[in-house]
C-alpha cells in the first residue's frame, strides 16, 4: 500500500488512534514530516496539537547517516557503537547546533511558545513514519521527562524491528503500516513525499488554528 500523502496518512492514523487514546490528551507533531499527519489525527480526535522537534546528528563524514538525535531540551540519543569513532569537541558542537536549530523551528512554528506539558495525559507522538527510529525516540525521551499518563507513538509506516522495539519504550505503538519487508525509506510508501519547508509548516499551523478557532494548542 502507498498513501497518496501525509494527509491520507493522517487520516487513516485518526481512524485507528481512536480505539487507542483517552482524554485529556495531546498530539505531538514531529516537524516537518509529521505535521500534516498530525493535523489530521488531532482533528479526527478532536485534540490541541503541539510540536516535538527533534534533530538528526549526522555523522561528520556522511551527514546523512545518523549516529544520534536530540531535541530542545532532552539529552542526545546515541548509536554509541558509532560514537566512540567521533571527535567529541565536534560532537558537542554538533548537539549545540542542531539544538539550536530545534529552538529556530518553535520560535518561527510556534511563535516561540514553550511546548505544552503532558504531564498526567495522554501523549500521541505522531510522525509521517520511522526507519531507524533515533529522532524518534529523542522525541519519545523528551515527553517522558513530563510524566504523562500514557505515551503512545503513532506513524504512517515502520519495518517491524523498530517496532518491535519502540513497543519496549511507550505504552502503545500503532502505525498504518507494519510490512513485513520494508523497503528502506519511509518515502517508499507514499506517492507525494516532497520535502516540506518552513513555509509548509508556517501555512499548516496556520490552517490548524483557523481550523480550531484559534490556538492549535
């Protein structure tokens, strides 16, 4: 199966989520993949929505491999196997940036408001999939420090290793699709797959709060 896009995703994540989630909740989006599937899950629960905003660490000889994630405020998640061939003045300075850059995101997103608490609620992490899962499961460690209720991952797609283990790091892990022979990138499964910019995220979040009749949280 591929979704025609994020949205579908969404809306197909919303229709299985509401077996799973009890109120008072809220929908973390994880930027930039996961808003649009987010939007459609808070809408179809009828949930504020706020944003979790992990970063990739890539590796310094190939950026595009991650040995590590970190958010706004939770400790950096690492692949240690890989940490221990890395400079670690440049791994500092790497987590520097990238938190850095997570701070940019909220401030323009969000207009620099801190992210709501989970504390003592439901927590529905929602992303448009997840390969290798380290972002993820920054984002899932930054939410835990709240103390919710319950922590639940939700995603379009995921290979039935990381899901197998992120079922060990939440409450719940639900996704659309589980494939039994995953074919590599999250992309694979969807027909529209473009790469969102900060003005994507600016007319989203805009949308959700006209759509809300105000705040998206």
């Amino acid at each position: 199966m591929r979704f025609k896009n994020r949205a579908e995703a969404g809306r197909l994540l919303g229709a299985i989520l509401k077996n799973h989630v009890h109120k008072p909740a809220i929908v973390y989006a994880l930027p930039r993949g996961g808003v649009p599937v987010a939007i459609e899950v808070a809408r179809a629960l009828d949930l504020p929505m706020d944003l979790v905003i992990p970063r990739k660490l890539g590796h310094p000889w190939q950026p595009e491999y991650a040995i590590g994630a970190v958010t706004e405020t939770g400790e950096p998640v690492c692949n240690e196997d890989e940490l221990r061939h890395v400079d670690r003045e440049w791994f500092k300075a790497k987590v520097a940036a990238e938190r850095a850059e997570a701070h940019r995101r909220r401030a323009l997103y969000c207009g620099g408001r801190p992210r709501m608490s989970a504390r003592d609620q439901c927590a529905v992490l929602v992303d448009d999939g997840v390969a290798t899962g380290l972002t993820l499961q920054a984002a899932v460690q930054e939410v835990r420090a709240d103390h919710p209720a319950r922590l639940i991952v939700a995603v379009g797609v995921a290979p039935a290793d990381t899901a197998e283990r992120f079922r060990t790091l939440v409450d719940d892990f639900v996704a659309v699709q589980i494939p039994e022979y995953f074919q590599g990138a999250v992309g694979a499964y969807f027909e529209d797959f473009h790469q969102l910019s900060d003005d994507d995220m600016l007319d989203a979040m805009k949308t959700l709060r006209a759509n809300t009749g105000g705040d998206s949280r």
